[in-house]
C-alpha cells in the first residue's frame, strides 16, 4: 500500500483530488483502507476505480481483457457461467472507465500532430445503423479519440474535428481523410482562433496558419479501383515535409487510420461484419470504442514503433513501445490490470448560486 499515490476522494474536503500533499494515511491493510488527516474521512483502495464495488474484480479483469481482444459476450457467458447483462454491464463499466483515462490522460494535452489522418467505420446494429468516426496522429499512432453518431453528417464531423483541434499545437499540420466533403469544412471551421479587437460583438475568427488539408478519394467501376489524390489546401512543399517527417516515405494517403480500422473491426465483436454478436444501443459501441482505443494507446506494443538501442560495442536489442509510450504520456507498458484500477482526479464543481445576485456597494455606500 502506497499513500502517497492517493488523494482524498470527498468532494468538500480542501485536499479533494490532490497528490501533492501529506495528507493520506494507512487506516487498515487488512481492508486496504486509507485515512485522509484533512477531513478525518476513510476511503477504500478502489474508490474512485472501475472495480469499486464489485465482488469478483479478478473475474471482472479478465472479462475486460477477453472483451478488448474481439471475444463475443456469448463466449464469456458459456465459459464463466455469467448472466448475459452482467457482462454487459461490466463492459459498460470498463468502457467509462477507458473514457475518463482517455480524456484525462490524452484529450488534456496539447501535442505536435505533423499529421493526422481521419476516417468512418459503418456499424450495424439491432437498432439500425451507426457511423464511428476516428482519427490517428501518424507519428506515434496514437489513437486520438472518436465520435458515435446514427448519421454521417456534418455534426459527426465537425464532433471528431474539434477533439482534435483541442490536442494540437498551433504548428505545421497536415489533415488526411477521405472524399467526404464535410471533412474541408469541419477542419476550416475547428483550426480557427478568436482575435478580439475590442469592438462589440463577436471576435473574429482567424485561421490558423500553416494547415494543410489533404483527400483521398477511391472509386470503384467493376475490379477496376481509381485513386485520387486531392490537395485542397496547402502548398506541396510542406505536404511533403509533413509526410516525411510523420511516416518516413510515401505519399499522401489515409493506410495508418484504414489500418487502424481493421484492428477495431478485428478486436471489438461488435464491429465484426456479419456478425451475430450485434449491439442493442449506441453507448455499447462507444463504451467498447473507448475500451479498445484505451488498450491499444497503452496496453498494446507496436512494432512499427519499436527503436534500436546500441548495447556495448557490438550488442543490440530493439525496444518496444506502445503508442501512449511514443507520444510521451507514459514511460511503461500497461496492463489491464492497471488502466482499470487508475484513479482519475473529478474536476470540483463550484455550487449554483439560487436566488438574487447579492447587491455592491461602492465606498460611497451607493449600490
């Protein structure tokens, strides 16, 4: 037990959600408790976590796993002898958990992109079809986040660019995606910045500068495939500096979030084509979106980001990396065992003032 990786969980508590202080204690190791000496309240190991609560959390661990790696819920409950809705319910609860590290962990930072490609995957469901719309920062293949919609418009769209827009530097970068043309407009309208000039009124919108925006449109006529290769926005030059500076070689295209694409369809059930282990509802799909976007950030080695490392004069070795690893937000590998057990600091919320604003005074006595 460690109580300096601890903060004190009640929300009117002065310390509430703070690392910095000495303030936690040992309150029992037999029950894994601990005693905040600000507040005099005692909170459990597991507050705050995703296994809070529950009375199997090995099983419940294990679940998860089995859950981000494409096995069916139908499999789970044959092999465990679980009820169909606890499974349900514990991946619900595994994908709130993967949203809160997501948001605090990624969604908070502020990131050299160079480039970042966008795409759509089409889900069916019980209750009609959905539209997933995700993007991948090409350098580190950091998954950056992604949007549930039921319909594939601007609103979708313009949802992704803006998560986006909130993690990137104001510096060179590239935006790849594929023919739809709400793409151009969602990522003008995101890169833009407020320029107050202190008139009345709304300030003005300014582009950012240095945005380049790019297309890849695919045509299909019989086994006959036309790739179109559109810069809509940008000079050339710093297209291919981009590139080579995010991917190495090539040329304009959108293969890392396609293949990105075919690891989600490959390792969440519900996203297989034709397949009976369909979803009911759209917080399902965006629960396992999360889930699997958090264990392939952390949790999973890529081997396209491995590096060499010299040993000695003539020994070598290759070291893995995962992609929250190459984006700098972690120096270690995770486990599942550990994003489901990380506790994520809640934001405290002033209360809402009721009733009449209170009456200033000025020196004078005059309100």
């Amino acid at each position: 037990m460690n109580p300096h990786a601890q903060f004190c969980p009640n929300s009117t508590c002065h310390a509430n959600n703070r690392t910095d202080l000495v303030n936690i204690v040992i309150h029992s190791r037999k029950q894994r408790r601990y005693k905040c000496t600000c507040c005099g309240k005692t909170f459990t190991e597991s507050k705050g976590t995703a296994v809070y609560g529950l009375k199997k959390p090995e099983l419940f661990i294990i679940t998860t796993s089995l859950l981000a790696h494409g096995c069916p819920i139908q499999a789970i409950v044959a092999t465990y002898k679980l009820d169909p809705r606890t499974v349900a319910n514990w991946q619900q609860r595994a994908g709130e958990q993967s949203r809160r590290v997501h948001e605090h962990l990624v969604a908070q930072n502020q990131l050299d992109l160079a480039q970042v490609q966008a795409d759509e995957i089409r889900v069916k469901t019980q209750a009609g079809i959905l539209w997933v719309a995700m993007a991948i920062m090409v350098s580190t293949r950091l998954w950056l986040g992604g949007v549930v919609s039921e319909r594939r418009d601007m609103t979708l769209i313009r949802a992704l660019a803006e998560q986006i827009r909130q993690m990137a530097l104001c510096r060179p970068l590239l935006l790849a995606a594929d023919g739809l043309v709400s793409y151009v407009k969602a990522f003008r309208m995101a890169f833009r910045s407020s320029y107050k000039t202190g008139k009345r009124g709304a300030p003005r919108k300014l582009p950012w500068p240095d945005i380049a925006i790019v297309q890849v449109v695919k045509q299909r006529q019989g086994k006959q495939l036309t790739i179109d290769r559109r810069i809509v926005q940008g000079c050339q030059q710093m297209i291919a500096s981009l590139i080579e500076q995010s991917q190495g070689s090539g040329g304009i295209n959108t293969a890392f979030i396609e293949r990105l694409n075919a690891t989600f369809r490959q390792r969440l059930a519900i996203l297989i084509r034709r397949s009976r282990a369909l979803a009911r509802q759209s917080s399902t799909v965006e629960s396992g979106m999360y889930l699997l976007g958090c264990v392939y950030n952390f949790c999973t080695y890529h081997k396209s980001l491995r590096q060499l490392l010299l040993v000695g004069s003539h020994g070598r070795r290759w070291v893995k990396r995962t992609p929250a690893m190459a984006a700098g937000l972690t120096d270690h590998q995770w486990t599942i065992y550990e994003l489901l057990h990380f506790k994520v600091p809640i934001q405290r919320q002033s209360p809402k003032r009721r009733g009449r604003p209170p009456k200033i005074y000025c020196s004078c006595g005059i309100s």
